[in-house]
C-alpha cells in the first residue's frame, strides 16, 4: 500500500511539503499541527523570495537600502548547541530543540517588527552575508526562529557551514584573517507559518556543538550589516492544493509481547559550575522484552555523551556506548561498541572497542585506533 501511495504521490505533484503550524517550543510533540501541500512544478513560481537586510541595530528590515553598514562581532560559547535537539529527530528520547533563548545569550540576535498578518514559507531559507574571521578555519552557524509574543522561540530551522567551504566542498581554501568575504549559508527545507504578532529571529553564532565540532582555534567572527541579507521562500499564493490521505492502514501486531524492565530514556544538559564543563547526556533505553512465542528475551541500551570545559578546545569529547542482548534458557549473547572521540589543533583521534560476550564469556574483542588529519574541518 505505502508503494501505491508513493506512486499515486509522484504522478500529481512534482514536490511535496508538511507545512507545520506554529507551537511553543519542545522537545517532544505528541501531535503537530499542519497541512500536506502539494505543488505541481517546483522551483514553484507561487513562491516568491522575501529579502530582509541584518541591521546594526540588530533588527531585520525588508525594505532597508543597505546603505548603512556596520560590523557587529561574535564570539560563542564552546557549549552553544547543547540545547539544539538530535541531528535528526526520532522522538526517541524526546530529542527536538527547546525554548532557543538558552542558547541565543551567545549568538547574535536579528528580529523584525511583530508581523502585520501571517507568513507562510515553503522551501529552503538562506544567508547571504558578508563575514570576516581572525582565523583560517572558522564555522558559521544561523538559525530561524518563531518569537512568540511571550517571549518563547520555537526553532523553525538552520544551517552550519564550514567556511573553509564558502566556494566548494570539494576544494576547501583556508581563509584569509581579517579579509571580507561573501559567503551563502543554506538552511534545511521547511514548511512553517508565522502567525501575525509573531517576530522572525535570525540567530548567528559561530559555535554549534555537538552538532558541529568546533574549529581547531577559538575564533571570532564579524558580520556585516546592512550588506547581510536572509531570504525567505514564501509561499504567495492560497490556490496550491492540499493534499489529503484515507485513514492509516496496518497489520496487527499479534505477537505476544512481555515486559520485563521498562524502558527508560534520558535527555540531560548538565552545568558543572565549579570546574566550567557542560555535558549533554542522551540515554536510550529500549527496556528488556519477551517474544513470547520463540522464547526470546531482547534488551537494547545505548548512551551518547558530549563535554566541553569553558574554552578549552582539547576538552572536547563525543562518546557513544551501545549494548544489545538476546537470551534464551540456559543461553545468552551481548554485544558492547564503545567509540570514543578527541580532537587537538591538527587532528582528530578516534578510540572504538567492539566486545562480543557469550553466556557472559567475551568470546570476541576488538580495538581500533584512528588519528585523522583536520585538514581544514
């Protein structure tokens, strides 16, 4: 069924899009608001490009004439990003982007006005700004955000580039400190509406751990106003056709399943005050369960770690455990991966351990060590 679905999808329209209503920001929604939209054409020409001009004064204007400019300067916290969500969401823990004021203290921050009427974007966000950098390898992150009238700011979307590869990714150039350069920053495809009274929130940082790992340097970075544009892909026109589906189909799920330890999922940003770490601790435990027809007990466990102390780039550490079991009367096998990762200026180091247990005997044991060139990451 979901194959004839696919194939009914791709003769109608050329693009589809979830267009998400706006909601206070969280980390887990039960339900989302929204429409399926469908267009028959894309690029659509009902989607029009709204250009706003970054300000000195921090304001987002799109009817500005760029003829005042200004440098305005931003220097992140390592630890900006622990409250950015999973790359990409599972909803297992509740793993999207919370209320983004936590992490805009160490950005810059554009807004525009309270919007007159609604705004509805389709498509792909982009900033087009003019930057500079103290160092040769530096990262720009930007992120959109809803500014609800209380204040919350629920993420829409964002995007991260490397600089190094402001002109190609193949052929990443060093930059030069101190020069000016045009770089483009793609945001990640949405559908959003901003209600009216809503604010739009540019955020630019150039830090976004652990999503991102951190240059090799600690560096700041200058934005240009008035020179700085983000543009918008918004969707003019009411006649594009929803896209409405029949109920949900399924099997049943006949077998009979026990349990025999609850699952228990964690998602934690700890703040050691006294020695300046910060630490996101993402647990996901899936429980132990019982197939009770095949006589098959299944537990599966995994916990990621990622720590970084103040400004101290040799502090920075990703670490991913995974164990998984399977057990049977009088019989029992495991499996534990452990990957380890550090970073100095020049490279990256790399420590995985992969132990393979039977009736709780390690019949097999493995570990590599990995030092890789940064090589302008």
């Amino acid at each position: 069924m979901l194959r004839n679905l696919f194939q009914v999808i791709n003769v109608q329209f050329h693009d589809m899009y979830i267009t998400k209503e706006s909601m206070p920001p969280f980390t887990s929604y039960t339900e989302r608001p929204g429409y399926w939209l469908g267009l028959n054409e894309w690029p659509s020409a009902k989607i029009e490009r709204k250009t706003y001009t970054l300000l000195k004064e921090q304001k987002l204007d799109e009817n500005f004439d760029n003829s005042e400019k200004e440098e305005l300067w931003v220097r992140s916290p390592l630890r900006l990003g622990m409250f950015a969500g999973k790359w990409c969401s599972y909803s297992a823990p509740p793993d999207l982007p919370g209320d983004q004021r936590d992490e805009d203290g160490g950005a810059l921050i554009f807004e525009t006005e309270p919007l007159s009427e609604k705004l509805e974007i389709i498509g792909m966000p982009l900033a087009e700004f003019t930057v500079s950098v103290d160092k040769p390898v530096a990262m720009l992150a930007v992120r959109l955000s809803d500014i609800r009238s209380d204040g919350k700011a629920t993420r829409v979307t964002y995007g991260v580039l490397n600089l190094t590869h402001y002109q190609s990714r193949e052929h990443p150039e060093y930059i030069q400190p101190g020069k000016k350069y045009r770089v483009t920053c793609k945001l990640n495809d949405i559908g959003h509406i901003f209600p009216p009274g809503h604010k739009l929130r540019v955020s630019v940082s150039n830090a976004y751990f652990p999503l991102a790992w951190p240059a090799p340097e600690l560096n700041t970075l200058k934005i240009y106003t008035g020179e700085s544009l983000f543009h918008l892909p918004v969707k003019a026109s009411e006649g594009d056709q929803k896209v409405e589906f029949a109920e949900a189909e399924g099997a049943e799920f006949s077998t009979r399943l026990s349990t025999l330890q609850e699952p228990d999922n964690k998602w934690e940003v700890n703040r050691d005050l006294i020695n300046d770490t910060s630490t996101l601790r993402v647990v996901k435990d899936a429980g132990i369960f019982k197939l009770e027809e095949i006589d098959l007990v299944m537990g599966n466990y995994s916990e990621e770690n990622y720590s970084v102390r103040s400004d101290d780039l040799n502090s920075v550490t990703g670490r991913t455990t995974s164990t998984k079991k399977l057990m049977r009367k009088g019989w029992d096998i495991e499996t534990k991966t452990t990957t380890y990762l550090t970073s100095d200026k020049d490279n990256f180091f790399v420590h995985a351990q992969v132990d393979a247990f039977e009736n709780s005997e390690r019949v097999f044991s493995k570990n590599f060590m990995e030092k890789i060139k940064r090589d302008k990451v």
